[in-house]
C-alpha cells in the first residue's frame, strides 16, 4: 500500500476525480418540475433513514453551515471543488428535480441537463439502491427538508481541465449502468440485507476498496473479485480491509465485534478514528441493530484475499516492560508516551483505550494511520451507547521524526504484531503529507 496518492494536473488527473470529488446533485438545467406538494410522512421518514445508511449529510454540508446546503471545499489534484445545495430550494438546491432527475442523478452521476457530475456521491456504488428506497429519499429531500438558499459555489479548477465532458468516458467506462437490486447470496436473506446496505447506499468500497490507474474501485461487489474491500487509502489514511485476513483485517472479529464497532466506535480490538469517526458518529449508530447486524454478518462471508499466520500473543515485551527493561530501541518513548493509556501489555483498556496488540492498524502494512494517530492525535465520538468520548493528544510537537520512527516501530512489531520497520525519513515525508489544510482532501 502506498503512504498517498497524488497524480500531475493533467487531463489523466481530469479523469481521475473519482473519489468523492465536488458536486452530487447539480441544480440547472431544462425547465424544473414541480415537487409534490404532499408526500406520505411514513415514505419521509423512511428516506430520512435511507439518507442516514448513505451518509448524505457528511459532504453535503460545510464547517458551521447548514445541514445538506453544500459549500463543503474538496481538493482535488487539479483544484478545489466545493459540494452543492440539496435542500429543495428552487434557484439553489434540487427543488426543480423530478423523481426521474433525482434518480439518474444519484445512480448514473448525470445532471438535469445531461452532463456528467463530478461523483462526490459514488453513483457506482448508488446504482444499486433500490426502487423503494430511491423512492423514499426523494421524498425525504422535497418534503422532509426545509429548503435552503444557499448558492452554490463554482470549483477552484483551471481550463481547460474545467470541462466536464471527458467525465462522461470515466462514467462509461466505470459506472456501469446495473439494476437496482441487492446481491444474491443464496438462502441466507441476512447476508442479501447486508450486501445490499455495503454496496449500495452504504457504498463502504469507496474508501475500503482498492483502485485502479483512473482511480476507478477494482470492485463493486464481491462478484467481482476478491479486491472488493481489500483495503485503500484515503486523505493520508489507510481504510484497513474489510475481509477475512486475519492481522490486517477482521479475521479475528467475531460479528459482535463489527455491531458494537458501527454502533459505538469502539470494541476490544480497535476505536475510531479520522473519517470513520464521522461516518460512525453521522451514520452508522443510527442504524436499525437489525441493519448492524446484517452487514456484520455480510462482512464475514468475505475470506481472506492473502494467506499469511494468525495473531499469536507473545509476553516477551509486556514482561521486559513491566520490570522496567527498556532496552529495546524505541520502548522508553512508548513508556512515557504510550503505556499509561495501552499498558505495557499493550491490551488498552475495553472501550476506553484500544489494544495495540492484534490491531488491524498496527498491522497494515502501509502505516500511514498510526503515523496519522501518533503525530496529530484523534478522539473518538460519544455516540448514544457511549457518550463518553476521549482523546489521544497529538505527539507530533513532543517527538523528533527519529522517536516516532522508533516508536510507531516497537508497537508494530511487539506483543505478537507483525508489521515492518518504518524509518525517520518516512515520518518526516508523512509530515510534509498532512501540513494543515484548510480543504477536506481525498485521494
């Protein structure tokens, strides 16, 4: 895995804005159609809903702005693009869509006047949503939505990379233009519910899922090979894997553990962090248990996509650091910086402090995370099952790149983690990676 993705500007660039890139649903375009002027509240409520397994709220609104009113800045490698107003107001949001408009818009990624959208929404992914539910999140939007004027922003992109059409051959060629439908898995309908909520309005292969030269995701479902949720990158993250691998991904989670993971942030093996945190604080706690436990179940059909050996706990380390041996280069700094909070056990604390043994993000083999974590820290939400919520402060101020290379060493290869060495050069890089930016950023 690559520590960041960054591409020239350049019409191969142009193409390339395929990860949640500015605008999703564009006002404009032919004369508008009238929204209804009632819709049943039980349909409402249900798209309401359905806005919350797709997240819609998270790009669709700006720091301190208005819920779904746009003005959310993304960069993107050829300039900034700034995401639109979908509340239904008729000169500045979706109030002219019909249902018709609507539905290309969040399946196909095609506007009201016939050009292509920049994917902000995976309309890949989107494809997928059903009838019913596409239905009522129309309903949700026109009538569920007070509508705000909020005029929308042009992007920060220069001609003649400012031309929309050459997306149009990015859509064609990888957005293909399937049925609505959930996937089949046989008999078990838990496994159909999840598949469905993961591939289509959950659209988790966006960040989870590795991708092409044209930044296209390798896969869409599973039908399409084992790179479907294999683990990506995103804004100087690493989105682990999602399958059966047993140190870098959730082999070693039972479905409990995915539930309580979606429902709180936290489990005995792992906490939130960057923009998972939103999407567990946004959307997935507020999923249905029934829906929790469906996707749960889905995730652990997956198997594995490389063979390799299972976590086996090793006591060396916890012993030479509970009698004060510290002679392992980069031990001292976890005990002053790190053991209090993970012990020297490396263990953590159940819902408070996570473990750092057996952690998928110790183990990754791009350790882009846990740089991310130990140098500009992280905080796990409160959410409604646990409302407290903590922070682990930032030691990017505190150590040299020599003692985050050193430490972020230790924890990868101690308790029984696997991972490889990481030098003072590669943290200095992933310094320079995520200087403060006053734009979102992706891949």
């Amino acid at each position: 895995m690559r520590m960041t993705f960054k591409k020239p500007a350049s019409f191969f660039s142009f193409l390339a804005l395929v990860v949640g890139l500015g605008a999703a649903v564009c006002p404009g375009g032919r004369a508008q159609a009238q929204a209804p002027a009632a819709t049943d509240q039980t349909l409402v409520e249900h798209g309401a809903y359905v806005a919350v397994l797709g997240d819609c709220v998270a790009c669709h609104t700006a720091q301190g702005g208005r819920p779904y009113a746009g003005g959310l800045p993304i960069a993107s490698p050829i300039g900034t693009i700034y995401s639109t107003n979908i509340t239904p107001d008729r000169e500045t949001g979706i109030g002219g869509y019909s249902y018709e408009d609507f539905a290309r818009a969040v399946r196909r990624g095609i506007r009201r006047d016939g050009k292509t959208l920049y994917p902000a929404m995976p309309y890949p992914d989107f494809a997928h949503i059903s009838d019913s539910d596409m239905h009522a999140l129309y309903a949700f939007f026109m009538s569920g939505l007070k509508p705000v004027h909020a005029p929308n922003r042009a992007a920060d992109i220069s001609w003649p990379l400012s031309m929309r059409w050459p997306l149009a051959w990015w859509r064609w060629i990888f957005a293909p233009n399937v049925q609505p439908a959930s996937a089949s898995m046989g008999s078990d309908a838990l496994a159909d519910r999840g598949a469905y909520l993961v591939e289509g309005p959950g659209h988790c292969g966006t960040c989870h899922t590795p991708r092409g030269m044209a930044l296209q995701q390798k896969a869409l479902s599973p039908r399409d090979g084992t790179a479907f949720l294999a683990g990506g990158q995103i804004d100087n993250y690493t989105a682990n894997s999602l399958r059966g691998d047993g140190l870098t991904g959730l082999g070693s989670w039972r479905e409990e553990d995915i539930v309580r993971f979606l429902r709180s942030g936290r489990n005995q093996h792992a906490a939130v962090f960057g923009g998972m945190a939103d999407v567990v604080f946004q959307s997935t706690q507020h999923m249905s248990d029934a829906d929790l436990q469906a996707i749960a179940h889905f995730l652990k059909t997956l198997p594995a996509t490389k063979s390799g050996p299972a976590f086996s706990y090793d006591q060396a380390v916890a012993k030479e650091l509970f009698v004060g041996n510290v002679g392992r280069r980069g031990a001292l700094t976890y005990i002053n910086n790190c053991a209090a909070c993970h012990r020297t056990s490396g263990n953590g604390y159940d819902d408070t402090f996570p473990a750092l043994a057996n952690n998928p993000v110790v183990n990754a083999a791009d350790p882009s995370s846990l740089l991310h974590i130990v140098l500009i820290g992280g905080t796990i939400p409160s959410t409604a099952s646990e409302p407290t919520h903590f922070t682990m402060p930032p030691f990017g101020d505190r150590l040299s790149d020599q003692e985050v290379a050193d430490v972020v060493t230790f924890i990868r290869s101690s308790w029984g983690n696997q991972a490889s060495a990481v030098s003072a050069e590669d943290v200095a890089k992933f310094r320079k990676e995520i200087a403060p930016s006053p734009v979102k950023k992706t891949l």
